[in-house]
C-alpha cells in the first residue's frame, strides 16, 4: 500500500529504482524512468499528502 507520506513515497521509488524497478502508470501516463515522470509523481504525492493533512475527515 502506498501511503499518504511524500517522503515515504520518493523513498519507496528511490529504493525501487536502485532495484532496477520503475513504477509506470498507464492510466495517468506516467514513468518513473523520466525526469518529467518523476516530477508529476512527486508533484501528485506533494498533493495528497497536503489533502490528507488538511481534510484528514474526507480520506479513507
């Protein structure tokens, strides 16, 4: 399970990159494996962490 913590979430990519491992959504249009992958994946954890902090009533 991918948690609402950015910091857990770069390091879960990180440690999965050093693994030879990359994280592609197919749905979102999204890899890991480019630099502007890697910006939108940071940039949508960076966003649910901030919701889940701040509307911690409406997550689940």
């Amino acid at each position: 399970m991918l948690d609402r913590s950015l910091q857990d979430l770069i390091n879960m990519i990180a440690e999965l990159r050093d693994r030879g491992i990359c994280c592609t959504s197919l749905h979102e249009n999204l890899d890991t494996t480019t630099p502007g992958g890697r910006l939108a994946c940071h940039d949508f954890a960076a966003l649910a962490e901030f919701w889940n902090r701040y509307f911690p009533c409406s997550s689940t």
